[in-house]
C-alpha cells in the first residue's frame, strides 16, 4: 500500500491534495491552519469565504472535510478537515477523529486525486493524545487504501519527535 511517512513542511509538499487541519471557521488560524493559509495566499481564504456563504454558515462540523483551491501551494486542492478538540469530544472523540481522516480521503478521491499528504490532525492546540491519534490515522488509511490501492498517502510531522511517536505507535520503527 501507499502508506509514507516523513518530517518536514506540509505547504512544500508536492502532491494533489494536502489536508488542513482546519478550525471549524475555515478562516486560518495558527499551526498549519495558518501556515496553510499563508503559504496558500488569498485565493484559499475567497474559497473558504464561499464555503461559508454557500454551505456552512455556522461553520464546518467535526469530522467533516471540504475541498479549495490550492492557491500558491504546489498541490492541486488543499482539503480541510475540522478534529475534535479532546477533552471536548466525549466518547466519540475516536469516532471523530477517524472521520476526519476517512471524509479527506473520499473528498480526495472524489477529486481524482492520486496522492494525499496529511498532518497530525487534532495532536497541537487540540490536545488529542499523539500516539492515540496515531494509531486512528493510520488505521483510517490503511482501511480506506484497501478500496483505493491507486492512492499514495504521507503522513508528513514537523519535527523527528512527532514522527517518532507516530512511527512507534503503529509499529513501523
């Protein structure tokens, strides 16, 4: 399968879609929401605009995933995805979670895309247990891949650290 998993910066990457780990208002925000944003330049911030306007006035729910242009980024679309904040999710912020990375994948797939890169969703500012939130992602993919063999997806981290945690939670170190 293609599964791949590397440290470095999301808006670098190369790839049809990338995903956003988004907050609800798909307005920016900080970590790689921001960087996103920045890197992307205003044409994802006027999509984004729309998708309010047109779709979700209230915001984009948990576990839910929309797709924008990718502006000045060397991907395609950017497909962004609103994670559970722990300790705010209840019971269901597994469940949560898992559809954040399964609704990315079939936004992607429903844009033909071939290759995907994924942040840690929900592991910064929300506070969701990395190596918990490890074991989730790669358990979506790997099921979703299943369906979808053509499909290349890597989980890229920031720092050596982060991708440690995840390479150890799904024994692949």
């Amino acid at each position: 399968m293609g599964i791949h998993v590397k440290t470095g910066d999301i808006t670098k990457e190369r790839a049809c879609a990338i995903v956003n780990a988004a907050n609800s208002s798909l307005m920016g925000g900080g970590g790689v929401d921001g960087a996103i944003h920045r890197a992307g330049g205003p044409a994802i911030l006027e999509a984004c605009r729309e998708i309010r306007r047109t779709k979700y006035p209230d915001g984009l729910p948990t576990g839910e995933a929309v797709a924008t242009t990718a502006g000045d980024l060397p991907a395609k679309y950017v497909v962004h995805t609103v994670g559970p904040i722990w300790g705010r999710c209840g019971d269901r912020c597994d469940e949560l979670l898992a559809n954040a990375y399964g609704n990315s994948l079939k936004v992607a797939a429903e844009l033909g895309c071939d290759s995907v890169v994924f942040p840690a969703i929900s592991t910064g500012v929300y506070g969701f247990p990395p190596e918990r939130a490890a074991q989730i992602a790669y358990r979506t993919v790997r099921e979703f891949l299943k369906e979808h063999p053509g499909m290349e997806v890597t989980f890229i981290f920031h720092s050596p650290q982060s991708r440690e945690i995840f390479e150890r939670a799904n024994g692949l170190l």
